[in-house]
C-alpha cells in the first residue's frame, strides 16, 4: 500500500485528487493540507510514503519551500510537485 499525503490549497481539488487515487486499492490518502506550515507538521507525523504538492500555497511558505523542508527532515518520502 501507498500511502499519500495531498497537499493543496484547494479544497475541490484536494477532494477530486482524493477521490481518484482511492479506485486504485495500492493506494491510500492518509492525510490532507491547505497550506505549507501545515504540509512539514503532517508529514513529519505521518510519515506517508508519497506527498502530492501543489507549487503555490498561501500562507507566506510555498510548495518549493515546504517541499525542501519535508525533504530535508524525512529524506524517506518521494515528493510530486504540481
């Protein structure tokens, strides 16, 4: 099983990504997020294996900036930017 942290500032889109990925029974939606600050907390709690990004987050710390972060404190989880 793959489980996928969303992160997006758009809860329509959030939803709709949710929606799809879960047909699919490798791969679970473990958890969600609006904005960056957000993003490193859950991610750093979760632990998921994959985190779905979108590049521009509200809030004053964007996709790139929390991607880096992410990265940088779990080196284990892959990172798609959108």
């Amino acid at each position: 099983m793959i489980r996928i942290l969303l992160v997006d500032d758009h809860d329509l889109m959030r939803e709709g990504v949710k929606a799809l990925l879960e047909r699919e029974p490798e791969f679970q939606v473990v958890g969600e997020c609006g904005d960056g600050q957000d993003a490193i907390r859950t991610a750093s709690r979760l632990k998921p294996d994959v985190v779905l990004m979108d590049i521009s987050l509200p809030g004053g710390l964007g996709g790139l900036e929390a991607a880096t972060t992410i990265l940088s404190d779990n080196p284990g989880i892959k990172l798609i930017v959108l």
